[in-house]
C-alpha cells in the first residue's frame, strides 16, 4: 500500500524530471545542427542522446502533451521548472514558430528527430513563407510528435466584442486612447493590426487610415461627420484632463475613475493628450485639416480649449497644413484667429498671393525683360503663354524627382561609371588606353569592396570572364584583378561584413579560380573565428584536387592546428598517392596531428599505418587502444575485425574493460560483417551474476548496432531477442523497427 502511494506521488516529478531532459538534449542537438555541417559525429550523438531522454519520457507508454507560452513549458496546469532557462530557451524556439501544443505519442526515431531539427532550424519568416508549421510539419512526416499550431487569427475576440458594443457602452469601455482607436477603425477602416492588447501607436493608426482614403478615394477624401463629431468630443475630453486641476473638474471632463485613480489622473491625461497630438501630426496634411476644421465647427470647447490644442502642436504642424492662401480661407473664423496669432510671419502670404501666382509673374516678369533681346521659337514661346494663361504650371512628381536625386548618388555613379569603362575596354581592347582602363576598373573594384558593395564586384568580374571575349583581353583583366592585394580585401570583408557576405565572396572565388588558395589558406591559418575558419576550410577543399599539391606543400608548418586542418582537408579529399609525405606525421609531439594523419594514411591503405593501428588494439593504455578502436571502418583488414571480437569476448568487466568493450562493438557495427555474429551471439547469450548490469549494457550495445549489419542475416535473430519482456528485448523491437524501415 504505502509502496503505491509513494510511485504516485513521485510519478509526476519523474515525468517533469523527464520533459528537462528532453528539452536540455533537444536545446544541445538544436545547437550542434547549427553549428556543424550535416552528418557530423557531434550532431548524430547529439540525436542518439535525444533518442533516449524520449524514450525515457515514454517508458510509461502514455502520451505527454506539453503547453507551449513564450515563458516555459505547461505540463497540464502547471510550468516545467519555470525558473529553468533550459525549458524557457525551448519553449520560445517553438512559440516563435507558431507552436502552441507539442504532443507526444509514441518514441519518435531517428529521422523524425533530424526532421525535427531542421524545422526549429528556420526562422519565424521562412516558416510563414513556406505555408505555416502545420503544412511544414505534414511533409516532414513527423507521426510520432504532434503540435496544434497558434492561431492568431484568434487573437482578436476582445476587439471585436468593443466593436460591436452600442456608442453609448463604448465611451465607457478603456482609456481616451482606446476610444479614440476604436472610434478611427470601426465606422472608417475596420483595422485589425493590433497587438494581443487591443493597442495601437498613434503614428500606426495615422499611417493606416492615410493609406485607406488615399487608396479608396484619392487624395483629399477624408472621414464621416459622425465620426468627426465624435473624435471632436473625445480630443475635448482629453484637452480638458491635461487642464483639470481637482478630481470635480475631471469628473465634469468625463473621467469615471475609481476613488483610488485620482493620483494618476495627470500623468494618464497627459498621455492620452500626447498620444492625439501625436496621431493628428502624422496624418495627411488634408486629412488633418479635415479633423482640425471639424473640431472647431462641431466642437463645444471653448476658444481656450481649442486655443491649448493648436498651441500644443505647434507651428510647425500648423504652417505645413494650412501652407497656402486658399486652406487658410476655408478654415473656420476661431481658427483663422489662432493662425493669425501663432503664425504672423504668414499672414502677408496668405491675404496676397500664392505661391504658384507668385511663380506665375516672376516668369512673366523675365520674358517681359528678354522677349526684345532674345530669339525665341515660336512654339516654344506659345506652350509658354499656354501655361501662363491656363494658371496651370508643370511640377515633377515626388516619385520622379526622388529617382532623379538617386542618380547623382555616388555609389550609382560610380556603378554606371565602372559599366562604362568594362564597355569601352570590350570595345577596343588594343588601344593605348585599354591597360589604363583595366587598371581604373581595378581600381573602382577595391573601391567597391571597401563599402561592401560585393555584388557590383561580381557583376563586372562575371562580365570579364565571359568566354566570348577575346582570351587576351580576359587574361590581361584577370592578371589584374587577380593581384595579392585585392584578392586579401575580398578576404577581409569576411569579418568586416560578416555572414551576409558570405555567398558572394563564394561566387568571387569561382569566379577568379584557384588563385584563391594560397590566400585562404594563409587567412585560415590566422583565423581564430572556427565559423569563419570552416567557411575558408570548405572553400579550399571545393577546388578538388587542385587543391592538393597546395596542401602537400604545407605539411611542414610547425603550427599543429595549422597541420591538423591540413590533414583534415587532405582526408575530405579522398585517398592519396603520397603516403610518405604523411607518415612522419605520425610521431609528432602532438597527439591530435597523429591521430589525423593515421586516420588519413589508413583512409589511402597505407601499410605502416595498418601495422600501427593493430600494435595500438594491444596497448597498455586505455587512450591509445581507443584512438585505435575508432579507426575501424569498412576496409579494414581481418585481423583488426579478430582483435576486435578478442576485445569483447575476452576479459572482465571493470569499468575500463567495459568502455573498450562497447567501443569495439561500434567499430565492429562500422565493419558490419554477417561472419562476426556467432562471436556476438556467444555474449548475448552469456550469463553472469557478478557482473549482471555492466554485461546487459553490452548486450543492449551489440543489439543496437546490429541495424548496420546486413538485414538478411540479422532479422531473424532480432525477432527472438525481442519475444522477450527485458530491457534487451525492448531495444531489439526498437532496432528491428529501425531495420524494417530501411529495408521497406
């Protein structure tokens, strides 16, 4: 009984303890698949460890929903550790993806969980581009993890409930502002972009509402009489908070606050009062001066009230929305009152002229001066008179001016300069002039790369290395855009520009060609950045086998982390023919050169190396007989595979001993040899009472790595391990499932 009690009341905090490991391992395997190219041994430990913190999760065999809140994880009511950073970095990976549920069915294998990395690897926009998470997660095929996606579409249930309420209701529902908003979207635009709160920024709304009216109606439409009557009311209230001095004038302004509010009132007014103010500045100039005419027409504010409104958006904001004769005219007489006491220097302007009249006689004026001194063509003379009587005079549009300013920006200056000296220099390549003009063009090139104008580069190397060019003219532009110097500024903005740069300085190297080798690798032997040192690494290593007389030649350098990425490089490339020029490497003094060099000769069949790596399975050190077991692979000769099986059937079962054991057993998985089985067979069917548990841990190894033998001569024996009901049977069921599904 008490036994029952107590599995109860730990069954929960075991299942806790077990959603923290899965997100600790998933937030490390996330890590390793970001960092590290696909099918690096780190990332596939990192997913086997994550394997087995599901499978602890689902020992139970019942299936665990997790909640998903940018704060943490919810298993039913209640956070997972919600002080755990751990839980708290996993669950906003998957909110920012639009997860809002994560369920787990059953024990995810090992593609779903590579399926499953490679979504959390995308950001929130690419996600939405490519259709949301459910559509993603259905053709990852992940069945074993199910999500329910966050609708936000469902978000906005309070807006809407405000936007439906009575006029009367609503004036009692949030703040001015929220008033206000709601007053702008409900009868004129009907927005929806407000936040999970129902707020919207002044400058927002503002933005939304110019675009709305000059896109339904044209520019100068503006908003309803109702709706200015009613913004009229509110901008009143809001004017006469920021002046109430006692909790009486407030309440007579309509602020309906509890007793205990009245603290806040003054700084709550103010910015209600600031947040309009706002709003009404950012508005189209027409549609600002519908709101402000309207205030003063409808309004029942007092001429201080309107007074303190004007004066509080300042000059500025005034001159622009009442900026000629005629807009000054049609505005109402309380306002033309405040304008002629805030604006005086105006005011000459606006009772005389306008601004095209004014142009209008200026140029009447200079063909009064010049029409007897000076010949002008008779249509010419007449489109002229045309416009002056018509009052109408021709203005460049905003769009058309803006793009005429961009072409006396230097940087596109200097772009269409540079296409027209590579014109003139295709033109006539065996003028005199064509070497200076290359030199210029190399010259702007550099120019180009100080400001990260990368694109513009490749654009005119791409021209100049075009194969229908004469092969003269390609070689002399390739001599000088090939020089030392400029091959290192491309190189340099790599960590002056960062990752955006990254591509295009991809295309400069194919582009220029394996003149960029020894440059790369001098810079990654200095590199200390390792993700910009495995950019450069994997660039070398696409030239192919060009690239290997290079890496020979460096095999002297007395840095180690020089001659380990060397080697590495050399062993991408596949089996070499110089074997002697590796083998010294074997004694070097640091250990990480010798086992890369070994790995390398043993890769090419070198027989030194093969002799070393079986003395090295007989040593005395533990290290020394792991490097050895490591190195095991597919080519491996016989008597490596025979001193592997001695490993696993001989000896005891110490700790040391087991760690060789299961090692040797991963190697013989990566030989995969049928004839090896009866020798694993013997252990699995070996009993011991001393050494129960460390001797079922060996069993379980061999079990797991049987699904790298060939299916034919495994099948059947894991079918009668897995009839059993122990751990050892369990795994067998799990590799035969993992085998079935190669196979099918």
């Amino acid at each position: 009984m008490l036994e029952s009690v107590v599995s109860d009341l730990a069954a929960p905090l075991l299942r806790v303890k077990a959603v923290v490991a899965v997100a600790g391992d998933l937030n490390i395997a996330r890590r390793n698949w970001n960092a590290y190219p696909s099918g690096h041994p780190l990332i596939e430990s990192s997913v086997q460890k994550l394997l087995s913190s599901f499978q602890t999760l689902c020992n139970e065999g019942t299936g665990v929903q997790l909640g998903i809140t940018r704060d943490g994880l919810l298993l039913g009511d209640e956070y997972v550790e919600k002080n755990n950073q751990i839980c708290r970095n996993l669950a906003a990976a998957f909110f920012e993806r639009g997860i809002g549920a994560l369920i787990v069915s059953r024990l995810p294998d090992h593609e779903e969980l590579l399926a499953l990395l490679a979504l959390l690897s995308l950001k929130r926009e690419e996600v939405l581009a490519q259709g949301g998470i459910e559509k993603l997660w259905q053709e990852a095929g992940i069945t074993a993890l199910e999500i329910r996606a966050i609708r936000y579409d469902r978000f906005s249930g309070t807006e809407e409930e405000l936007l439906n309420s009575e006029p009367d209701e609503e004036q009692h529902r949030g703040s001015l502002w929220e008033q206000f908003v709601l007053l702008m979207t409900k009868g004129e635009v009907g927005l929806a972009g407000t936040d999970a709160q129902g707020e919207i920024r002044p400058e927002v709304l503002a933005a939304t509402l110019n675009a709305h009216f000059a896109r339904r109606l044209g520019s100068g439409s503006g908003l309803s009489n109702n709706t200015l009557r009613r913004a009229t009311a509110i901008i009143e209230q809001a004017i006469a908070l920021s002046d109430a001095g006692d909790t009486g004038a407030a309440r007579d302004a309509g602020y309906t606050g509890e007793a205990g509010d009245w603290s806040e009132l003054n700084e709550t007014a103010a910015v209600i009062k600031a947040d309009l103010v706002a709003f009404i500045a950012a508005l189209d100039p027409l549609l600002r001066r519908q709101i402000l005419n309207g205030f003063c027409e409808t309004g029942t504010a007092d001429a201080s009230t309107t007074d303190e409104l004007f004066r509080y958006l300042g000059a500025t904001v005034l001159q622009e929305t009442y900026a000629s004769a005629d807009e000054y005219a049609a505005a109402p007489e309380l306002l033309q009152g405040i304008l002629r006491k805030l604006l005086p220097h105006l005011m000459d302007s606006y009772q005389t002229t306008t601004q095209d009249d004014d142009v209008r006689d200026r140029m009447q004026t200079l063909l009064q001066e010049h029409q007897r001194e000076a010949y002008m063509p008779d249509a010419y003379m007449q489109g002229l008179l045309d416009s002056l009587n018509s009052g109408a005079l021709k203005q460049l549009d905003t769009t058309e001016l803006s793009g005429l300013l961009a072409t006396l920006n230097p940087v596109f200056i200097n772009s269409r300069g540079s296409e027209i000296i590579l014109q003139l220099v295709i033109a006539d390549p065996t003028s005199e002039t064509a070497q200076e003009l290359i030199q210029n063009l190399a010259d702007l090139c550099g120019h180009f790369l100080e400001l990260g104008d990368y694109g513009q580069v490749l654009k005119i190397l791409s021209q100049a290395a075009d194969p229908r060019l004469p092969p003269l003219l390609r070689s002399t532009m390739r001599d000088a855009f090939c020089r030392r110097e400029f091959l290192d500024e491309i190189l340099s903005g790599l960590t002056i520009w960062g990752k955006p740069k990254y591509d295009q300085v991809t295309l400069l190297i194919q582009v220029l060609g394996r003149v960029f080798i020894e440059p790369l690798l001098d810079r990654m032997a200095e590199e200390e950045n390792m993700s910009l040192r495995r950019f450069m690494m994997d660039r070398v290593q696409s030239f192919g086998e060009a690239a290997r007389p290079y890496l020979l030649a460096r095999l002297s350098d007395n840095r180690w982390y020089v001659l380990r990425n060397i080697i590495v490089m050399l062993r991408a490339l596949g089996p070499m023919q110089d074997n002697e020029l590796v083998r010294p490497l074997l004694r070097h003094a640091n250990q990480k050169v010798r086992v890369e060099a070994l790995k390398l000769l043993i890769q090419s069949g070198d027989p030194v190396a093969q002799r070393q790596v079986l003395r090295d399975l007989d040593s005395s050190d533990r290290e020394t007989q792991l490097i050895a077991i490591n190195m095991a692979d597919r080519s491996s000769p016989p008597e490596m595979m025979r001193k592997l099986l001695a490993l696993v059937t001989g000896g005891g079962y110490t700790a040391v001993e087991c760690e060789l054991k299961s090692a040797a057993i991963q190697a013989l998985g990566e030989i995969g040899r049928p004839e090896m089985l009866p020798e694993l067979v013997k252990v699995l069917t070996s009993r011991s009472l001393l050494a129960f548990k460390a001797l079922n841990r060996l069993k379980i190894d061999i079990v797991r790595s049987l699904d790298r033998y060939p299916a034919k001569a495994v099948l059947p024996l894991l079918e009668r391990i897995a009839d059993g009901n122990d751990e050892v049977a369990r795994q067998a069921a799990e590799t035969l499932r993992i085998l079935r599904s190669k196979t099918s």
